[in-house]
C-alpha cells in the first residue's frame, strides 16, 4: 500500500499478488481502478477508468466503482423525478443515484488489505436523508479479486430505509483483438424489467435468455430480478479471464434483488453491471426496498473476481 499524487490530489493504491487497485476513499469511498498483471507481463484493466487532465466533478467520472446510497437510480414521489416520500409523509430531494458518490467519507481502517470508509452526511444530505446512522464502506483485496460490503447502523428511534447498490465499469473490451460482440454474459433471471423515466414506474423488460452477447442492445438498461443465482459471470467466448460477480452471500439473492446491465454507447470502452439491492425507485413501489430497525444494522456485499 502507497499514497501516490495524481493530478494534485492524493490516491492509495494497493498491490495484492498480481492485481493493483487504486483508490480515492476520502471522496464517495469510489475504487477507481482495478488491474491485473498476467502472466507474460501484459498488463489487464479489469475496473476501467477514463486519461483525465483533472479531477474536478469527481463523483461525475464513468469509471471505477460509484457506490449508490441510500438509494440507486431514480426516485419518484408521486411522478415527480429527485423526490422520495418516508414514512412520515415528508416530500423531500434526492438525487439520482443517491447521496454517498459525491460526498466524504472518514477513513477508519486502511492497510495492507483495503480499506474502511465512515460516510459523513453534509447539509445536502441531511436534509434528503435526515436520520441518525453509520454507513460504511469496506473493500477487501485479494490477488484475484475484491469484496465490498455496504453496512448501515441505525442509531435512530424509526426504521431506517434504502435500497443501495454498485456501478461497476468493467473495462470491455479487453482483448485488442476483440470486440463486443465477442463477449457473453449469464445472467440467471426470471424477470427483465424497464424503468419508465417519465413516471418512475417499471415495466416489462426485453425477453432475454440465460446467456446473451453484450453487443445485444436490449441489455442495457435492462434491470435483471427473480435472480435463481447469485453469481453473474460474463468474459469473450472461448477464451479465459471471465469476470465473475457474486451478487449478496446467499446462493440465491431476495426476490427483488437486482442486476444492471448498461453502457453509455456502442463505442464506449466500459460495460457496466451492476448488482443493487432492489430496482429504482424503491421507496415509492417499494420493491427491494429494505428497512433496518432501530438498533439494528445491515448488510450488502458483492464480490468480483477473475479466477
């Protein structure tokens, strides 16, 4: 583990074995990049991250690992887009993807294996979230692969809702030889659905199957539930290096659980696939939308590797 400087800002990066991760804790807890050394010397991206000339609007940047909290995607109050509405009736902001990306966070353990991250809530999100909690950030390296768990600990008097979730941008394509549509992905849904951005409502998704190219534009923007598995597994067709994600620590995820695919077009050197606790929008339709008790506390954890 090394602080290096970047662009007049101060990064950790770790070397586990043949992986290298980089990382900016302090700002939205957001593991930037991920890479693995191979075996004849070459170099893999398996977390993609963009050449910038400055980190300014960090949290806006397509790459790495944006974490969405308390809420991922688009909330809705009443078709009305950035509101939610609590149990106490209150109207209030939120912005897309939530509060956690964007905002700082107090490094509690760093060391040789990753890191721990306390989010501190400023005025924004005080008055879209304005509960009593503790949400950490934790990541694990290991030499090939990583775990993140999402924790969060009511200390308040009402039970505590969210809906979280990762934005992982994996570098595709990753051989120079290769182009999308090399590339499968196996996602063990019973459910495809949409998300209506005009009203906040879902809808009924594309029919996919089990395995299905990631040149298939029906894939992005796609939410994948009814998971009978929880592991995810996409890589270029008769070759090694698959990427495999594990959605939760159960075999089989809650009902609602959820997988993202999208990309930002056809060209884009990134394909996202994202494992959220639950669909957009949670709080008004209420699907994967999970309350943690006061006193109590709750988990979400992905893995990634590449075996």
């Amino acid at each position: 583990m090394e602080k290096i400087s970047h662009l007049g800002h101060t990064l950790t990066r770790w070397r586990v074995g043949p992986s290298t991760f980089l990382a900016r804790p302090e700002i939205g807890a957001r593991l930037m990049n991920w890479n693995l050394t191979l075996g004849d010397g070459s170099v893999r991206d398996v977390l993609y991250w963009p050449e910038l000339d400055t980190l300014d609007d960090f949290y806006k940047v397509r790459g790495g690992n944006p974490i969405l909290f308390p809420f991922n995607g688009r909330t809705y109050d009443r078709g009305d887009i950035h509101f939610w509405r609590a149990a106490d009736g209150v109207r209030r902001p939120m912005p897309m993807h939530g509060l956690a990306r964007q905002g700082n966070f107090q490094l509690t353990r760093l060391d040789a294996g990753g890191f721990s991250a306390l989010f501190l809530p400023g005025e924004e999100a005080r008055a879209c979230y304005p509960f009593d909690y503790e949400f950490t950030v934790t990541y694990r390296f290991e030499p090939f692969g990583l775990v993140c768990e999402l924790r969060l600990k009511n200390l308040g008097k009402v039970p505590l809702p969210w809906s979280a979730g990762h934005h992982f941008y994996f570098t595709v394509p990753w051989s120079q030889d290769a182009a999308r549509r090399d590339y499968l992905i196996r996602i063990p849904a019973a459910q495809r659905l949409r998300h209506d951005f005009a009203t906040g409502q879902l809808t009924p998704g594309p029919d996919l199957q089990t395995d299905e190219s990631l040149a298939n534009p029906a894939l992005v923007d796609t939410l994948h539930t009814g998971l009978h598995s929880s592991t995810v597994r996409f890589g270029e067709k008769g070759r090694p290096g698959d990427v495999v994600l594990r959605h939760g620590n159960a075999a089989v995820p809650p009902a609602d659980a959820t997988l993202v695919t999208w990309t930002g077009s056809d060209d884009a050197p990134y394909y996202c696939v994202e494992p959220w606790m639950g669909p957009p929008n949670a709080p008004e339709h209420q699907r994967g939308l999970h309350l943690v008790p006061p006193g109590g506390t709750e988990t979400f954890a992905v893995s990634v590797a590449v075996p």
